[in-house]
C-alpha cells in the first residue's frame, strides 16, 4: 500500500499500528482554528482547548454582538496567559448571508410535497407556509426550478433539521416553493442558500465594516475571514478598507470560497489573498457532492503552490454531539494532511458537546498522517513547480529545508522580521518544526513610537509547521554576528526547554548577516 502521498516501508507490521504514539510539545505541524461560542467561551474551556492544539480562535459575527465575543475574547486572552500558549484572532464577518427571520423562536415543521412561500415581509411570523427572509431581492434572482437550501446555522446536513426546496412560482417579491423533504426547523436562526445563483448583495456589508472599524480595531484582529468571496476585487475593497484602520493594515485576508461564483474565479482570488478558506459545508450544496472532493484538491493544490494557507472547514461534523468522530470523518482529515492541507477550521467547538475532545481528536488524527507523508516527493514537485532561476529568498529557504532533511536536523530556526522567509520555508513542508524568531522593529506614525513584532508572529500561528517566538526588542534589527548569536541561544534555550532540541542534535539556522542570507548547521554538544 505505497502511493506517492506515503511514506510506508515494505513489509508493513501491522501490529506497529496499535503502538502508542510518543507525546510530542507540538501536538501536530497542521494547525488547528477552534470557533469560540456558547459552547466554548469559559476560561476552564479555552484552556483546555489550546492545550489540545487551537492555535487561532474564530469568532463569528453571524451571530451574537460585539459585547458577547468581547467577553469571549477576555477569556481567551486569561486561557493564553494561564496556559502560556499563542493563540491568533480570527474575525469572521456575516457577509451576503440571507437568513429566515423567526421572531417567535418557535419550531417550524415542514412537510415533503407541501408549499411554502418566502416574503421579504420582516414583519409577518414564520409558520410552515410562511417563512420571512432578510433579502428584498431573492424574486430577481431566482425562476422556477432553482434550488434553495434552509437550515438552522452550522447545520450538519441532517434531513431532520434542514429542507431542500424547489422555486415553483415568482409572485411579486415574494418566492413560491415545493418543500422537497419533511423537517423541522428549530432554534431562531435559519440560512438560506441558493444553489448556483448569484446574489447581488455586498461582500463586505455595512454591519461587517461597522463590526471591524471598532471591535476589530480595539482588538487588533491578526486575520480577517472575508465570507462569500467572489471576485479578487472583494478582496481589494476588503485590503483597502483595513489600510485606513491604522494597525489593522498588517491583517491578513483569507478569502472564503463559498459558492460557484468563488470557484470560477479562484485563481484571481487565490493571487489576491493571504490565505483561502475552502467552506465545504456551502460547497456541497451548490456544487454536485462528487465534485466537491475535486475542487478541495485542487484548491489546496494551487494554494500549496502558491506557499499559502489552505483552511478546510466542516471536519469531525459528527462530535457536535458524540465523544467520537466516525471512521469516515477521521479518514477525511487524514487524507486531507496527505493532501499537505495546513488549516483545519473545527466548528463544532461552537455548539458541540466536546469542543476539547474534537480539538484534541483532529490533533492526534492529523500527527499520525504526518507521520508517513512522503516530504521528499513533495520537495521535489514543488521545487519543479517554481523552476528556475528561483528569487533569493526562495532558493535560501528551499535550501535550508533540503540541508535540515540530509543532516535529520531536529529543528530549523529561522530569524524573520516580516514572517515571510519562515513562511517560504514552511512552504517546502519540511518534516520537523521550524521556530520563526521574530526579530521586532522600532517604528513611528509620527505620534510615537512603537515595536513591530506581535502581529508577525501571531500570524505564524497559521502557517503549518511555523512555530513562532518574539525576540527581545532590545535587539537592533540591522543583524551582526553579535546580536545573532545572542538571539540564537535564546531560541535554543527555547528549543531545549520544549523538548525539540537534544543534546548532540544538529540544527539548521536560517539568517540575515548584514546584505547576506546564510545557511549554517550546527551541532550540539552536551
């Protein structure tokens, strides 16, 4: 059972599988965002998710307002000091969502065969004829024969709690339809999907720029999920509006593709934005089921080539309410991590009943895959990708990965002021962590003076593999061989204190010297 995604020795002892797998300081390279919600938001719970391997933490502003995830938020920051692990900020905007508007709260059934008729009448009550939608413009974009999908939010497909139905007739504002399969419709909010339809609504709304002009702002978020992105210009407007919030100019985009309209132009938005979220759980309902397992492919594929970020989200759905995933779900994220996927975005932290377990369970999944992936084949296909003549940066941070994996380096530090030499290293997979040293730099906006630093290594958290520490800002920017040396032991303390680094290990360091970038390995003595 040898493909070029495994890396497995002939002849297999099976019995090895059932060996207990060695506890490890970094519980796994792909990285962990855990959605922080009711469910969630307690000190005790945070805590016990960033142990497990949360190493971003979502919040989602489809729901609930600016106080509530402040308090969240508060709670993340006493988790991270308690526990002293990094966690980066994560505002995930509403975007063009359409909702149903139930104001009573009151359970809605629906019959298979029977209709229903959505107005854009907030005032009238949901019933199961009648089902009130925040958008005026739904009659204008849809005809007979479209499909459009309502569930409650995060649903989890299940055809007891989401509907399936066919637009039959157009009256004015308001949508006739043909209820495909009996449900029931519980709790207060209820998306609406739909399929393959273009829907003419802003993908950065007011609410959104209204939310991140001042809870993002007072928050200084590290990452900005712009939802419903479909088109690059989305993510320009988007980069543009954050450059006039002051810090938040350094925020990374991650584009959310959610729709047909997303895939079409994929390679524009992937060129354009910091990182891609592949939302699977909008995917799968406007693209055929057999096709979705084909563009995640081929869109980690692109993104990996690209050295970016790739998110999946709608992993272990199961464990909102089961202590464990089921045998498909643990296979999904295991093929995904072959697939080198470096994000997994875990919702199920939001409501589910085990938000550690589900951490802690993708965690052990995806070390296990990343056992036996076959880094050299990858090497090779990205090193080929890219061709030559490579830039500078690019062929320093392909080179130091090559001397780390000859030497079985336990480790490779790599000194970085934008985050951007640690990123292109971890573009290249390497099969051991790679601790991005920080080094700050003084900067003024004329007002006062301040050190850069924070958001690079907070923004590492993302990146598979990248393992970040902040050096002290004491230190000049402007590299000598002095200043090297004294950061470099710090990072080896660091790496020894954590288990990475052993004596006798060799170490592979990445570093400016002046005008120069060097590669060097080290090895330690006792």
């Amino acid at each position: 059972m040898v493909s070029s995604h495994l890396l497995l020795e002939e002849p297999i002892r099976m019995a090895s599988i059932l060996e207990p797998s060695k506890p490890n300081f970094f519980p796994a390279m792909t990285k962990i965002v855990g959605t922080l919600g009711p469910k969630s938001r307690s000190v005790e719970i945070i805590s016990g998710c960033l142990k497990a391997g949360m190493s971003v933490a979502r919040f989602d502003f489809s729901w609930g307002d600016a106080e509530y995830h402040q308090e969240t938020l508060e709670n993340l920051k006493v988790a991270i000091k308690s526990t002293k692990k990094l966690c980066a900020v994560m505002l995930d905007t509403g975007g063009p969502e359409l909702q149903v508007i139930n104001k009573t709260e009151h359970s809605i059934s629906l019959q298979a065969d029977s209709f229903v008729v959505l107005t854009p009448d907030p005032d009238k009550e949901a019933t199961s004829n009648l089902l009130p939608i925040n958008f005026s413009g739904l009659s204008q974009a849809v005809k007979p024969g479209d499909t459009i999908f309502i569930g409650q939010y995060l649903f989890t497909g299940s055809e007891t709690t989401s509907v399936w139905l066919e637009v039959t007739d157009v009256k004015g504002k308001d949508v006739v339809c043909l209820i495909k399969n009996s449900a029931t419709l519980a709790g207060p909010l209820y998306t609406l999907h739909v399929s393959q339809i273009h829907i003419d609504l802003p993908t950065l709304t007011d609410k959104d720029k209204e939310v991140i002009s001042t809870w993002g702002v007072r928050n200084n978020i590290d990452f900005l999920s712009l939802s419903c992105t479909r088109h690059a210009e989305d993510v320009r407007h988007a980069r543009e509006f954050l450059s006039n919030l002051g810090d938040l100019s350094q925020t990374q985009i991650f584009a959310k593709i959610e729709n047909v309209e997303g895939l079409t132009h994929f390679d524009e938005i992937l060129q354009e934005a910091d990182g891609i979220i592949i939302s699977r759980g909008n995917l799968g309902i406007d693209l055929p089921p057999e096709k979705v397992f084909l563009f995640q492919k081929a869109a980690v594929h692109k993104c990996n080539m690209a050295g970016k970020p790739a998110v999946v989200t709608r992993v272990v759905d199961s464990m909102t309410d089961n202590l464990r995933p089921t045998r498909a779900e643990a296979t999904d994220v295991a093929n995904a991590v072959l697939d080198v996927m470096l994000f997994f975005w875990v919702r199920r932290t939001l409501r589910g009943l085990y938000p550690v377990d589900t951490i802690s369970v993708v965690g052990k999944i995806c070390a296990e895959a990343e056992k036996v992936y076959n880094q050299d084949v990858y090497f090779k296909k990205t090193v080929k990708y890219v061709g030559e003549p490579m830039t500078h940066l690019e062929s320093i941070a392909s080179s130091a990965v090559r001397a780390a994996i000859k030497v079985k380096a336990s480790v490779i530090i790599c000194f970085t002021s934008s985050g951007r030499a640690a990123r292109l290293i971890a573009k290249y997979r390497p099969t051991m962590p790679v601790l991005s040293v920080v080094i700050p730099r003084l900067k003024t906006n004329q007002l006062r003076w301040t050190f850069s630093g924070a958001f690079e290594a907070r923004q590492s958290l993302i990146v598979r593999g990248l393992f970040p520490m902040l050096a002290d800002p004491r230190h000049p920017a402007e590299s000598t061989n002095a200043t090297n040396e004294s950061v470099l032991k710090v990072a080896l303390d660091h790496g020894k204190a954590s288990g990475v680094i052993k004596p006798h290990d060799r170490v592979v360091v990445c570093q400016k010297v002046g005008d120069a970038s060097v590669v060097k390995i080290i090895e330690l003595e006792d």
